[in-house]
C-alpha cells in the first residue's frame, strides 16, 4: 500500500520548482521548511523561502531566523499582509536570484476555516501562473501524535488543494504512525518525508520498507519513550 505512488520529491527541470506547504497549527510546518531547505542546500540547490504566513504574529520573524541558519534567502513581506501578493513577488525574487527551489510558508490554519482556505487557493493559481508548471509540491505537514484526527485534517485540505505528498513530523516519540495508511488511502498522495527529531538533518525522504520494519518491530523489552524510535 505505501509503495504505490512514487515518493520522490518532484523537480522543474525548466528552470525554479516551487514548493507550498501546507497544515494546521503546530504541527511544525516552520521547521519543517528550514529541514527541507537544510537539505537541498546540502544536495547543493540554491534554495529561497518565502514568508506566506502574514497571518501570525511572528511568523515571519520566525522562519527569517530560520534562514539565518540555514544560510538562504527569504522574501518577506509585511505582518497582515496579502500572501499572495507575496507568493508573486517571491516567485520572481527567486527568478531573478537564479535560485533551484523556492518554498513557500503559508498560514497555519484550522481546515474548517473556508476562508483561509481560499487564501490558500489563490496562492496556489498565482504559482501556476508565475511559474513554469507549479507548484511542483503542495506537501500537507500532519504531525503523526494526532492519530485519527489527521485524516480528516488531509480529507478536508484535499477538497481545497491538489495535494502532492506528505510530511509526517514527530514520528520520533511513542506515535508509530499507522495513521499513514488512512491518510494515504484518504488522498491518494504519497508520504515523501518523515520528521524523527529536532535536530536540523532529522527530517529524512520516506523509506517505506524501514517505516514498516519498524512499525511491526517487537516492543515486549522496549522500557522507556526514546526506545521508540521509528527509524
């Protein structure tokens, strides 16, 4: 079941990739950006953010630091501000950056709220229209502690967006992620990456056959919560 679509993360091989992503409150849709740019940074790509949740109070302070970090780019705009206005001026900073990939932050918002959720829907017609074929992912965070309740986090965002793939954060506590299947099946979409920890490089492309080795591993001598490891 996990195998059945592919998890490679896509790419433009016509010029920038634009990446949005998407998910809740909390569930660590920030850092998840700085993971996947700390990555493609390392896989020598020239990466660019982009500071779509004007929606939050230091939201965009946040993810600035985290490109200090990372050591890329971001585009921001101002707190309140119409994200899609900054979807474009991103889209053509980053061209003009010669820049591989930029990836878009965007409001965490409740999936019951329509009218964030036709936000989202014109950030993502503005990137068709700026970018040569994108966005190339619309990659939903769930968080894996949230059990059922993350399908119906996936169902509702899938009515609103096309979504590409997946990416399930604190896979590293007790949560052994079985929702996977439920979410997979619900969107018809792959997971592509799998957060194990904190640490700026534990956020890792999914490897289905290690998820289920471990998923079915034996716990009868496991004794306490770090012993829990998915990976």
């Amino acid at each position: 079941m996990l195998t059945r679509f592919s998890s490679e993360a896509v790419f433009n091989p016509n010029g920038l990739t634009v990446y949005l992503i998407i998910g809740v409150n909390g569930v660590g849709k920030t850092t998840t950006i700085a993971k996947l740019a700390r990555r493609f940074v390392k896989d020598g790509k020239k990466v660019v953010l982009a500071a779509g949740d004007t929606f939050r109070a230091a939201a965009i302070d946040q993810l600035c630091i985290w490109g200090e970090r990372v050591g890329v780019d971001v585009i921001r705009g101002t707190e309140g501000g119409d994200p899609g206005a900054l979807v474009f001026d991103a889209i053509h900073a980053a061209k003009k950056r010669e820049a591989d990939l930029l990836i878009v932050d965007t409001a965490g918002r409740m999936h019951v709220k329509t009218n964030l959720m036709a936000e989202l829907k014109k950030m993502q017609k503005i990137a068709e229209k700026e970018s040569d074929g994108g966005p190339h992912e619309i990659l939903l965070v769930l968080d894996a502690t949230t059990g059922q309740n993350a399908v119906q986090q996936a169902k509702l965002f899938k009515e609103a967006l096309p979504i590409s793939g997946l990416v399930v954060t604190k896979l590293d506590g007790t949560a052994k992620g079985g929702v996977l299947f439920a979410v997979e099946e619900q969107i018809s979409a792959p997971v592509k990456f799998i957060g194990v920890g904190e640490k700026m490089d534990d956020l890792m492309p999914f490897n289905p056959e290690q998820f289920l080795e471990a998923l079915f591993a034996d716990d009868s001598e496991k004794t306490k919560q770090s012993d829990y490891l998915v990976l």
